[in-house]
C-alpha cells in the first residue's frame, strides 16, 4: 500500500497536470475560432475556383496544346501524395487517422502495380510515414517555427508541385488532409491536383457551362494563369482545413485529459482519507493495547 506521502505527491503531480490541460484547452479554444473563420471562409472561393477551371478545361482537355498542369501527363504511373498533417502532437487521433488513410491509399496504389512518392507537411505526418514507407518520401516540409499559416507557405508548396511535374516526376498528384467539419469530427480526406478533376461530360454539366460563358482572353491563355493560382488554393485551404482540425481535436482531447485528471485527483483523495484513517486507528488500538498491558 502506498505511503501518505507518496499519495500527496500523486495528487500534487495530478493537480499541476490538470492546470496545464486544462490552460493549453483554453489556449487551443481561442486559435480554433480564428482557424475555423478562416478554414469556412476559403471554402467558397476554393469551389468556385474549380467550378471555373472545370467549365474552361472542359473546353481544351481534347487540345494537343492543353496545359500539362490541368490533363497531367498522360500517363498513370507515378503518384504523388501530399500528406498535411500538423507539427505538434496532443491532440487525440488527429494526425494519426490522417497517417492511416495515407498509408491505406498507399497500399492500395502500390497493389495495383503504381509507384507512389509522399511530401510531407507537417512533423508528425513525416514521422507516422517515415516508420514504413521512408524510401518513399522524397520531401518534408516543416513549418513549427512559422506562428500563422499564410497563402505564402501554400505558394511555397504549390511551386515545388509546379517544378516536380515540369521536371517530370509524378504523373498525378493528390492531396491527403483531416477536412474540419466540427470540433469533434475532423474527416481524412483525398483531392486530386494533377491532372485537374474535370466534371462528367453531360449536359447538365461542361457543356452547360460552356454554352453560358465566353472567355477574354482564351481558355488556354486563362488557364496557364489560373491553374497555378488554383494548386496554391487548394493547398492554402488544406492547411487551413487541417489547422482548424487540430485544434478542435487538441481542445477536445484537453478537455478529456482534464476531466480525467479530476476523477484520478478523486480516487487518489479518497484512497488518501482512507489510508489516512486507517493509519489512525491503527495507532489508537496500539495505544489502548499498551494502556491495558500497563
């Protein structure tokens, strides 16, 4: 049984625990308001972007002179993914289930006979795929010391994309992320990049399209414009979609820990109290037993 002094120290230990869950809980409550404006504000713009770039690709998909960025490079062999996890860890099964569905899509290009090459962002991310597939990965990206994730870091990622496919060393490229949906429910998710996803060629989609808008200058001269504008986008809301996952999965698993420090601090105070008494009555009956042997 435990002594009372090596049970005060549990409970102190317990108690200096709950305060820092319960302050980085606090701390995660606040970055998550601004994560989350901001991840719901990118949204729209993000889809509209690729409602465009779908309506003009449509149109020049069939092109000799289409851009490689938007039809790939014809070929199916080589896949890139981008595996955006966060730099810190506290934070329940946030970079894991986006570690798990990475190393499932893996597998299941690998059985179909692709090769597959992994750019990580994020620390965790690198060191979850690193234990498995580390011949694979052939990039990390790290920002931990950056204090706000900006359109310049997702700039960063898109041009390194950019000189890859341009140098010829993927054929298609996706991007895996935990999608924010609440603060309990953050959702590993895939989007293709490269080639740019085109929408089904039926009337209610492209052509529809296409009979509504007529661009100036041309399609082809728009979309060497906008596609690399639109591979930052996409990448810019990742990050944001997958900041403001981690921190609704950090103040949700802070929550939890604190919690669960008040019912140990319980369990330890009431095994305290009953050592504490036991202790006394056992010095009482030896009391009473050297009285009456006196």
């Amino acid at each position: 049984m435990a002594s009372l002094k090596d049970l005060r120290g549990r409970i102190n230990s317990v108690k200096s625990t709950r305060k820092i869950t319960q302050a980085m809980k606090m701390v995660a409550a606040a970055k998550l308001r601004r994560a989350q404006a901001q991840a719901e504000a990118a949204r729209p713009y993000a889809q509209r972007m690729e409602r465009m770039l779908a309506s003009l690709g449509a149109a020049v998909v069939g092109s000799p002179d289409a851009p490689r960025m938007l039809i790939g490079t014809g070929r199916d062999q080589v896949h890139l993914l981008i595996v955006v996890t966060a730099e810190r860890g506290l934070s329940g099964a946030f970079n894991t289930n986006a570690g798990r569905f990475a190393r499932a899509r893996i597998r299941a290009l690998e059985a179909e006979g692709k090769t597959v090459k992994l750019l990580t962002v994020g620390r965790k991310g690198a060191t979850y795929l690193k234990r498995e597939f580390a011949s694979r990965v052939v990039g990390e990206i790290s920002y931990a010391n950056v204090k706000r994730i900006g359109f310049e870091q997702a700039d960063e990622i898109a041009t390194r994309i950019t000189a890859m496919l341009e140098a010829g060393e993927f054929d298609v490229c996706s991007l895996v992320y935990n999608r924010f949906q609440s603060v309990i429910s953050q959702v590993a998710s895939e989007q293709r990049l490269i080639p740019a996803p085109l929408p089904a060629n039926d009337p209610g989609t492209a052509e529809g399209s296409q009979a509504l808008y007529e661009y100036e200058p041309g399609e082809e001269e728009l979309l060497s414009a906008l596609l690399p504008k639109n591979l930052a986008i996409q990448i810019y809301r990742a990050l944001l979609e997958s900041a403001a996952g981690f921190y609704g999965s950090q103040m949700t698993a802070m929550d939890n820990a604190t919690r669960n420090a008040g019912d140990m601090i319980n369990r330890l105070t009431l095994n305290y109290n009953r050592t504490r008494q036991a202790n006394i009555t056992r010095e009482l009956i030896e009391i009473i037993s050297g009285a009456e042997a006196v």
